[in-house]
C-alpha cells in the first residue's frame, strides 16, 4: 500500500504533497490504479485489491476561483495499456 501519514496504513491512498507523485511535462498528472504496480509508474500507484469495490477522492488544498466558479474540474477516469 501507499504509504502517507494522514491515513491508516493499510488504506490506500496517494498525496502529492510530499513531491513523491511524479508529474507530466504537460503538467499533467497520472494515476494508476490496480492490484500491482505498472513498471516504472510505481510513484502514482495507488493498489486495489480484485474482487474489492473501491472509490476515489479528491481533495484540493486551497482551490483557486475555476473551482468555485466551474470553470475547471477535474479529468474523467480513462482507462489505460501498459505497452
């Protein structure tokens, strides 16, 4: 599991706040949810466990004013091929 300090040990989860989460060079963010690490993504892998139901949350620190006006939200969930 992920390992963060604001969360029991055995709850996945992944905060950018430490600077481990590895960032695009558009900027972007990607993350990579499943039972195993995708080789060479292991910084923005958040484990699940199969046959498990799962969710995700986001929490923003300080949004600015395309939060509030919604003008921005944040990316639909896309599945993704490790080639």
């Amino acid at each position: 599991m992920a390992a963060n300090d604001s969360v029991p040990p055995d709850s996945p989860a992944l905060s950018s706040l430490p600077g481990t989460v590895e960032t695009n060079a558009d900027g972007t963010t990607d993350l990579w949810f499943g039972p195993t690490a995708p080789a060479g993504r292991e910084a923005n892998w958040i484990q699940t466990v199969p046959g498990k139901a799962w969710f995700a949350m986001l929490r923003l620190y300080g949004p600015l004013e395309p939060w509030f006006d919604k003008t921005w939200r944040p990316g639909e969930f896309e599945p993704a091929h490790q080639v």
